[in-house]
C-alpha cells in the first residue's frame, strides 16, 4: 500500500516511521518522470473569494495527481471523510476518474461528506467536475449513514454500502491494559486511583455550541459536588486548536475556563499532547474514567477501549459521555450532522449521553462510583459495532470492486 499524504498527515506519518508515505514533494524519488509540483497542497475556503482563481488551483492540482496515478497505476484508492478544504483526499477522486482507476470512500461519520461532495461547495464547482469527483462506492458506518448520505448528499445509492462498523475503533482494540493504564495516568501527573473526568472541547468564536457545552458540563458537576469528592477534571482541545484561522479561541483556552469555574481540580492536558507531545490522545483517553464530549467519536473511541479493555478491572475502564446539552448543541449537530440530534451509537445506548443539563452529573456520578454500570454500555458496542472486524469488512469491498474493474 501507498499512502500520498499533505500537510499535519504528512509529518505525523513520517514521525510514526510508516513506510511507503509520499508527498507532493518526495513521490518524485519513487516516480522520477513527475513533473515538480509547486502549488498548493489544499484549497481553503478563503481562496473562493476568488472563485476563478480557485477552480484554476483544483486544476492545477489534479493535473499533477493524474500524472502521479498515472505513475504509480494503483489498483485502487482508498479515501477516508473529506474536510472543509479542498486537498488531495477529494481531488484524488476525481484524477482517478479520469485515468481509470476505482477510488472508496470510507466514512467515520454519518452523512458529513465535506469537500466537493457537500452542498456547500456545489454552486462553486462545475456539475462535470463533481460528477468526477463521486468516488466508486462508499463505505458507511451503518445503514443510517446510507440513507443519509443518499438523502442528503444526493450520492446514487448504488455506490453505497454499509460495513457496519467504524474503522477508527478497531485500533483501540486490547489496547487499554493494567501496565498502559498506569503509564498514561503517570505521565498525565494524576495517581492510580483518583477518579479523572475528561472533556474534550474543538470551540470557535463562530460557533458557541462548544462553549455552552463546557459550561453546562462544568456548572452540572459542581452542583453535584463532584469536585470536592475529588473527582479532577481534565480538558483537552483538538490539536487542530493550535490553529487560529476559522476563529478558533487557541490553546488552552479551556483550561482557563474550567479553572474559573470547576470547584475541584483542574488539569491540562492540550500542552502535554499538542505542545510537548510527551502525551498521546489515546493517552488521554487510556487514563480517562468518563471522556466526555459534546458529540465527538473520540467519545466513541473510549468507550471502545474499555469494551476491549484486557486485564482491567470495572472502575479502570474508560468509556466516553456525550453532553447533548444545551440545545445550542443539538442545534449544531443538526446542521453538521445531516440533520441528526443524537449519534446513532449513543441512539442504541453503546454509550451514555444527556440532553438536558440536569441529567448530566447523576450520570457521571453512575459511571464514576458505580462502574459497573459501564458494562451494560460495553455489551451494546461489542455485539452491534463488530470491534476489530471493521477494517477487514473495508479491505473485503476494496478486493470485490477491484475484481469487478
């Protein structure tokens, strides 16, 4: 397998030591005949300002892939969700399309298809360039993800599949033992029994969703007195916080705003993670009791590795929260989410969530003194997500398409 990466993607890879990773710039050294690419490696939303200038930078960029598919002549290509820029994951699919070659999309969220493929996008791209840039097929988490992204997206329905399953989970599998436990809870400076709450926050100026959930899930523990029952609170911000375009408030932004406000402890783990990187995520999540979100899969992602937790008792398996509270959250969920208020995993209880801000501490509370209650949320996920299973069920609809090209 090769792997074309751009940007964070590409640094992150190649610190990882992955073999067989190419950028723009260095899959000249595997395919000498490329010609130098000297453009730009996504298209920001900003750059539609200007929209001829922007859809000359789409054609630039293919160009460039096509000679690279050209090269390299994959037997297909696997894509994973579109972001708000335009980059090499989408345009991929449309410079295979032109040479030939079969491109799946595989989704780690329901009907959210971004890029050329969003309604957003379309009165900006001609109706021949988004037809190219239809991948083959697309594989969804479920049906529910079928019936939205056909509905919503309006991608033809033959092109969809259900895998039922979420690939990003299958990593975490056995993962969450007794010796990693005790190592990312030494590292993150917090003891081996001390129950630890995390929330993980991606706030913008633009979009105050975020921030009411902080404060509601802050306001919600300090009435049930959790912070002076010791319970710490930790907040981590997306690493793409780090960022200030798109009116992000910045790093540790959170942090400040739990300190003044939570009545117990407060730890902070965005500088460990994104500044120093002496943290991993799943460090986070690995030493986490409850990780609480608003509707994040990184919430989903903890409650997988306390579903395959190996060796670990009741009270030292992770699980994730989604704060669906207030209804500002919901509001934003329904619009980025296809029209969905609540995640279809916490829908069929494989994780808990509260919609209303005084169901949140009393479900905390369960979850942090009574662990055994996370059980029930763990059956749920292991008998209907197919942990571990995912990614062969994706490599299984990459060899049927290719044996059908």
């Amino acid at each position: 397998m090769e792997i074309l990466a751009s940007g964070p993607a590409w640094s992150n890879l190649t610190a990882s030591r992955l073999p067989h990773v190419y950028s723009f710039r260095t899959a000249r050294e595997r395919y000498p005949s490329l010609p130098v690419y000297a453009g730009p490696e996504r298209i920001e939303r900003d750059d539609w300002t200007r929209p001829v200038r922007a859809r000359r930078l789409v054609e630039q960029m293919v160009a460039w892939l096509v000679c690279y598919l050209a090269e390299s002549r994959p037997s297909a290509i696997l894509l994973t969700d579109a972001t708000e820029q335009l980059g090499a994951d989408q345009l991929l699919a449309i410079a295979a399309s032109r040479v030939g070659i079969p491109t799946v999309r595989v989704r780690d969220a329901w009907g959210t298809a971004a890029g050329v493929e969003n309604r957003a996008w379309r009165d900006r791209l001609s109706v021949a360039l988004r037809r190219e840039a239809l991948a083959t097929r697309y594989l969804e988490i479920d049906e529910r993800g079928v019936e939205l992204s056909a509905r919503r997206l309006g991608i033809p329905r033959n092109r969809l599949r259900a895998v039922r399953g979420l690939y990003t989970l299958d990593r975490l599998v056995g993962r969450a033992t007794p010796a990693r436990r005790a190592r990312a809870r030494q590292r993150i400076g917090v003891g081996p029994n001390e129950p630890l709450v995390v929330f993980f926050v991606q706030p913008t100026h633009r979009e105050r969703a975020e921030v009411e959930a902080l404060d509601a899930f802050v306001g919600a523990m300090n009435r049930a007195g959790l912070g002076t029952r010791g319970v710490i609170l930790a907040t981590q911000e997306h690493p793409r916080e780090a960022d200030p375009a798109d009116g992000r408030l910045g790093l540790n932004w959170a942090a400040a705003r739990a300190t003044a406000a939570y009545d117990g402890r407060v730890v902070n783990f965005t500088p460990l993670v994104i500044g120093q990187r002496t943290v991993s995520f799943e460090d986070t999540m690995m030493a986490a009791d409850v990780f609480a979100s608003s509707y994040s899969n990184a919430s989903i992602e903890a409650t997988a590795l306390g579903a395959s937790a190996v060796g670990l008792r009741p009270e030292e398996c992770p699980i994730g929260f989604h704060t669906l509270c207030p209804a500002g959250v919901r509001r934003t969920m329904r619009t980025t989410r296809a029209g969905m208020t609540i995640m279809p995993f916490a829908a069929q209880r494989a994780l808990p969530y509260a919609t209303r801000a005084g169901d949140i501490a009393p479900a905390v509370a369960r979850l942090l003194f009574r662990p055994s209650s996370r059980e029930a949320h763990f059956r749920v996920l292991r008998r209907r997500w197919h942990l571990g299973a995912c990614a062969d069920r994706v490599l299984d609809e990459v060899l049927e398409l290719v044996s059908q090209s």
